[in-house]
C-alpha cells in the first residue's frame, strides 16, 4: 500500500447542505402508581412494546465492535423524543432477589402475590397482583423514550463517545452477571440516534464557524489528500480542509 500526500493553500468558499429523514417511534409509558379497586388479571402477560433486541435485519460483525462501514449513518435524522428524562440522574447496581423484596408480599393485605418480570438489556419491569385483593401494580427500572430504554441507550451512547469496545464491556458485564443488550441492539442505537447526532452536531458547528469565518472576508485555508492506491490509480481517499489561522478543520470528504 503506498500513501501518497498532497497540500495546497487556496481561498475557500462553501455551504453546507443536510438531509433530513424522520423516525417516528411511540410512546411506551408504564404507570408506577399503585391501584386498588376493581382491577382484574389480566388473561395474558402485560407485553412491553420493546422492540429493540427484537430487531435483527442489521449486517453487523459481532467481532468488531469498533466501526461497521455497511452501518454508517451519511444523513441526519430528526429523532421525535417525547419526554425529557434527566440523564444525570444516578444509577445504581442492584440485585434481582433485592428487586422482587419490593413485590413479594402486597401492602394493602400483605398476602403473597403473583410477580412477573421482563427484561430488556439492563432494563426490567415487574408486575404484582394480589389475587386477593386485586391489588395491581406496574413498575419499570427505567424511563423509556420511544420504544428504546434510556438506561440501555445511555449505555451505548457512552460506549460509543469513549471509544470503548462493547466487546470488552460485555465480557465485564459477563463476569459480574449484570445484564446487558445485545451487539445489535447497540448497532440500532448507533445508526438510530447516535451517529445522527454526530453528524447533526458536525452540520451545525461547521456551518457557523464558515458563517464566522465569511465575515471576515478572505480565508486563508489548507488541503490535504490522503489516498490508498493499489496498483498505480488512487481508488479511495480522503481530502480534509483546515483554516490556517485558527487550525480548525472546516471540511472533510471520503471518497
């Protein structure tokens, strides 16, 4: 493989243009509040609407948890959020058995009642009825915006913006038994929300750095190429713009 290197210094002017696609997803809410009354069991399980690890039509390497060039987002997308959790809140590690504690018994009669759960990566849900009472209780471990638990999107988010490997989280999360999602799943949330995101933030930071930049009149900015040649014709490459006075770079372009 041969690198060949290339700079020049001209006078830049440019706009930036963006697309747009829109992901729609619902809104899931489970009512933490207890109810007592004529509440009746219902004939079959409560299901979440959680279809994240259900999804499996993405090509990934479960090996290289680092970069999939077939699952690189090139386009924003507008994401409809509906609710605003607060991400700083704390999170805690916590026992299953601790968790079931909470459902055991019912606080109205105190008979032992009928507890479910479902899980979904690091998230859970349990449901407790009372057969005597009818007492009946929802509670979920975390929000959900969409269809996608903040806890597991969180996660990958911070996965992904440390450059760690999931390969390498899974394997803690493994010796430890604490429950995780799936490489898919992180997959989805890449291409969903995360690389949008970046790419969005990209969009909109460069925009007003050239529209600061334009004010000032002429710019003084430099190129380079970069290109891997197999044989003697350049097949990919990449060409990068920086401003020379503030070493920013205002542009960069895969080909």
């Amino acid at each position: 493989m041969v690198i060949f290197r290339k700079g020049i210094q001209t006078t830049y002017y440019g706009h930036d243009v963006g697309t747009q696609t829109t992901d729609m997803f619902p809104y899931v809410q489970l009512s933490s509040t207890p109810e007592r009354g004529s509440v009746f069991r219902p004939s079959k399980r409560p299901r979440l609407v959680l279809d994240e690890e259900e999804e499996s039509d993405l090509n990934v390497e479960p090996t290289d948890s680092t970069y999939n060039p077939d699952s690189v987002v090139t386009e924003e997308s507008e994401l409809a959020i509906d609710t605003q959790p607060d991400y700083s809140d704390n999170k805690y590690i916590v026992f299953e058995s601790c968790l079931r504690e909470l459902f055991v018994s019912c606080p109205i009669c105190k008979t032992k009642c009928v507890v479910q759960s479902r899980r979904r990566g690091t998230f859970v849900a349990f449901t407790q009825l009372c057969e005597k009472c009818n007492y009946y209780r929802q509670w979920q471990s975390q929000p959900i915006v969409g269809r996608t638990p903040l806890g597991n999107l969180l996660l990958s988010a911070a996965t992904y913006f440390t450059g760690g490997s999931f390969k390498q989280l899974e394997k803690i999360f493994k010796a430890m038994k604490l429950q995780m999602m799936h490489f898919v799943t992180f997959r989805i949330h890449a291409r969903n929300f995360i690389e949008p995101t970046i790419i969005h933030k990209w969009n909109q930071d460069q925009l007003n750095l050239i529209r600061q930049l334009q004010e000032g009149g002429n710019v003084a900015v430099a190129g380079d190429m970069r290109a891997d040649t197999p044989g003697h014709s350049a097949k990919f490459g990449s060409y990068t713009i920086m401003h020379m006075e503030t070493n920013k770079i205002l542009d960069l372009q895969l080909q």
